[in-house]
C-alpha cells in the first residue's frame, strides 16, 4: 500500500491591491472648479506674523535646548577646566542676544518698509555660512 500525501494546507489569504484612479492630464486640478472666483483672489500666502511667530518660537526652543544641554553637563566640562562652563554661558547669551537682534531688526525692517539692514545680513543674518 502506496501511503497518500496530505493534502496541501490552504493558501493564506492575499492582500488586495489597492487601484488607485490617476488623472495624469494637464491641469485637471481645474476640473471640479466652478468658476466662481477664488477666495481672496487666489492670493493663499500666509501672513508675516506667522513666520516671525515661528521665527520667535524656533529661537525659543534652540536656545532652550542648548541651555539645558549646557546645564547637564555643566559640572564635567568643570572638571575640564574651571572657566569652560561660564564662557560657554556667555557665547550662548551673546549668541542670543545676536539672534533676537537679528530677528527685531528684521521685523522692524519689514513692518516698515526700511531696509534697516545691508540685503545679505536681511536674508541670512547671523547664519551667513549656513
């Protein structure tokens, strides 16, 4: 007697493919426009007191960080030498102060209408290398 093989166990279940329906014409963003005029006059920019406020926050939360980074390793980088914690102290304060300035002087600046600054320290200012 010939012994029989099992049968094979079932398949497990496949995942289903996802058809996703693409429009690759040109401009069929347009298609479901109405033709009524667009809010604002199609004009979606955001307003400059968005990107100080990010701006301000940003400075915020780096100095923040950086001042807390300073703070935990205060006492070994005393152990390296006495003076390293309150010149990093100082070059992070100054550092601050320069980037507060930087970005008062850049609001003031735009608020105005006067070019307070020479063009390359208004578009990059104290992250000239960068």
């Amino acid at each position: 007697m010939t012994p029989t093989a099992a049968p094979a166990p079932p398949a497990p279940p496949r995942a289903q493919l996802i058809h996703i329906e693409t429009d690759r014409r040109l401009g069929h963003e347009w298609d479901e426009w109405d033709g009524r005029p667009l809010p604002n006059r199609g004009d979606f920019s955001a307003p400059a007191r968005l990107f100080f406020g990010y701006a301000a926050l940003t400075l915020v939360v780096a100095l923040g960080v950086a001042a807390a980074v300073l703070f935990l390793l205060q006492p070994r980088l005393a152990t390296l030498h006495p003076l390293l914690p309150r010149v990093l102290w100082l070059t992070l304060g100054g550092a601050g102060v320069v980037a507060w300035a930087w970005l008062a002087v850049l609001a003031v600046s735009f608020y105005t209408g006067a070019s307070l600054l020479p063009e390359r320290l208004l578009e990059r200012g104290p992250f000239l290398r960068l």
